[in-house]
C-alpha cells in the first residue's frame, strides 16, 4: 500500500493539518501565550506515550532493515523532550505536574495498543501521527516570521533531517500489502492530530 495512496485516501482531512486555527496563529505568532503553554504541556505528554509506543515497534519490526529505521527516531525523542523540559522551565511551568488531557491519552492509548493490530496498522498510525506533524510545521516554517519565539519547534519538526526519516518510515509502509484497515487507521490518526490540535487551542480539560 503506497503511503502516498494512503494520505490520498484522506486528503480532504489532511488538507485542514496546515490550515488549522492553532497551526495558523502560530504561524503568524498571534497564538496566545497560554495556548502554546497547554500545547507544550500536551505534546510533552504526547512524546512520553509515543516514545513507548515507538520502542515496542522496534521490538516489533519484521526485519533489521525496518528496525533500522524506527531505532533511528528515538534519539530525537530523548531531545525533544529535553526542549520541552527547558522550554517548559523558562516560561514556569511544572510539565511533570501536569496531567495528559482526554483527547492527549485517548490518542497515546489508541498508538499503544495498536501494535496489538499487527505490524501493519501499527506502522500506518506512527507513519500517520509523523507525518502529520512535518506537515503542520513545514506549513508553519513558510508562512511563518524568523524570529518566532517558537522556532526551535517548528525547526525540529520541518528539518530535512526530520522529513528524511519520515520519508523512510513512509517507505516501509509502500511495502505493506493494501488492505482496508490501513485506510481506517490512517483516518483515525488524522482526526486524533485535528482533536489534539482543537484540545489545545481551546483548552481541554477533565
Ligand atoms: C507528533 C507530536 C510527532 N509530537 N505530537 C503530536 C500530537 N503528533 C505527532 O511525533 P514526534 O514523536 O514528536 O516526532
């Protein structure tokens, strides 16, 4: 199943990524300060699950080619959250005191328990979640202001570094047979990145 067949197979969502309200205030930096305090908060949550969900798809992988690739990310994971941490200090805020909103632990719990799916749709749904946020931050590098006070995050997520991987994680999924649930699992993915997204803008909470 072709990766680009598959983000074609939700094009109509995926187009509303980069042209979210949250994504567009950052872009232009008229996001308020409190919001993109609750999406450090949130995102921090979001790489602690992912970084488990990312070590049991090494342990997952079908081949050392394949776990190559996956082992490869999660040095970056350790790095961003180290941004976070910093970040998180210098405008005062306890990261570690927080707690994982609704939509932030709906969607972890989704990834975590996906490897029990199977190598394919767990592949599709960590593809889907990474590339989903190199398009969202690409969207803001182009139309964003250099000196954005959010640069180390929208350079982290639309590096060449960053795509590259992506790209290669997108590789290994043009090598999955085609099959239905990969197309609902991407669609999940999609709509989890647009909650998260609204989750944070407009301040979710329990
Ligand atoms: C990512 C993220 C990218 N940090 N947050 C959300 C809501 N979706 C995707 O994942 P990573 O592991 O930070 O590259």
């Amino acid at each position: 199943m072709s990766a680009a067949a598959l983000l074609a197979s939700h094009a109509g969502l995926w187009a509303r990524l980069p042209t979210h309200p949250f994504v567009v205030a950052t872009a232009e930096g008229s996001l308020p300060a409190g919001a993109f305090d609750r999406w450090l908060e949130q995102d921090h949550w979001f790489v602690v699950g992912f970084r488990r969900f990312l070590a049991r798809m090494v342990e997952l992988a079908p081949d050392e080619g394949a776990r190559d690739v996956l082992a490869g990310g999660l040095g970056a994971l350790a790095d961003e959250l180290a941004l976070f941490r910093s970040e998180g200090a210098g405008r005062g805020l306890d990261l570690d005191g927080t707690e994982p909103s609704p939509t932030t632990l709906g969607y972890t719990s989704y990834l975590q328990a996906a490897p029990v799916e199977g190598w394919p749709v767990a592949l599709t749904a960590l593809f889907g979640a990474e590339k989903a946020y190199f398009d969202a931050w690409s969207a803001v590098r182009d139309r964003g202001r250099a000196d954005s006070p959010y640069r180390p995050f929208v350079d982290n997520w639309s590096s060449p570094a960053f795509g590259d991987w992506v790209d290669e994680v997108g590789g290994l999924v043009d090598r999955l047979a085609p099959a239905p649930e990969l197309e609902l699992t991407l669609g999940r993915v999609v709509r989890f990145e647009l909650r998260f997204w609204d989750a944070v803008h407009v301040g979710e909470t329990w």
